[in-house]
C-alpha cells in the first residue's frame, strides 16, 4: 500500500471522512488507468462504508481491464453486502463460467440463491445438489463410511462443529 492510500486509511480510522474521500479522490484522480490502485481504493471505500464511491472505482477497474476479474469479484461481493441479490447472483454466476472451479465462487452463488426472494425453491435445491456433487468430485468421489460400533454399553456422545462458536 503506498503512502498516499495509507495516509487516507488512517484519516479513515480516525473519523476524517472528508479528508479521507477527498484523498481518495486525489489518488484515483491521478491515476485513473491504474488497476492496483482502483481496486485499492475501492476496497478501502468499502471497508468504511462509502458504497457508491466504491462501486464507481470497481466500474471504472472493470471499464480498463474487461478481462481482470478482480473487479468483477468486488462488485458482485458489494452487490450481497449491501443486499443487491439479483446483481450478486448475476456477477456470481458470471464468474462462474470463467471460474467454474474456484470453491469460493462456487459457495458465493449457491450462497446468493439463499438470500434472493425472487428466486424458487426448486432452484435453490438444484443449485445446492450441483455444488454437492462438484464438491464431491472435488474430492475424488463418494467415499465408504467407516463402519460404526454399537452403541450398547457405552455413552453416546454427541459433538457440536460449527464455523459459528469463535
């Protein structure tokens, strides 16, 4: 991260909102093809909360480089943060046929069915069924189950996995 974007994250974390856009209007500014720096700047913008000035840096990073996909990954994430689902599962999808084997990809469309109300039953449980079964080819198929013991003469114990308990 270079000085200029620095300068303008801690103006940022101390509250300096308009020094803070003002500066990231002055490096986009000066750098206006500079792909790095778009995309910089506009992850910056949207970790405090300034959507629209970080969608216009993802725009114009996607408008100088159509086939980076960095830019596209930006937008599609904005799209579910600020509840866009449509555009999400749009953008998801779209780098899924450039990507058809990124997990996260993958996740993220499965994931943005859940959340579009638009969107059918029958279609969310054919796109669970799909990753199910690249996720399983992922892993070189089905695997047998190890055989269980009887559970006569010995407590049952029961195990909570979650990605969830911190």
């Amino acid at each position: 991260m270079d000085a200029l974007l620095q300068t303008a994250q801690a103006h940022a974390q101390a509250a300096r909102f308009t020094e803070f856009l003002a500066l990231c209007t002055e490096i986009t500014a000066g750098r206006p093809n500079d792909l790095t720096t778009l995309l910089d700047v506009g992850a910056l913008l949207s970790s405090f909360g300034f959507v629209s000035s970080a969608r216009e840096c993802f725009e114009q990073a996607r408008a100088i480089a159509p086939r980076d996909l960095r830019a596209v990954v930006n937008l599609a994430n904005l799209s579910r943060d600020c509840g866009d689902h449509k555009e999400a599962r749009s953008l998801y999808i779209s780098l899924l046929e450039s990507l058809p084997n990124h997990p996260v990809i993958q996740r993220n469309v499965v994931v943005s069915l859940e959340y579009d109300p638009d969107v059918p039953d029958e279609d969310r449980i054919a796109a669970a069924r799909a990753w199910g079964d690249w996720s399983i080819a992922q892993a070189a198929g089905l695997r047998k189950r190890p055989p269980r013991q009887p559970y006569q003469g010995r407590p049952l114990r029961v195990g909570y996995v979650s990605a969830d308990f911190c």
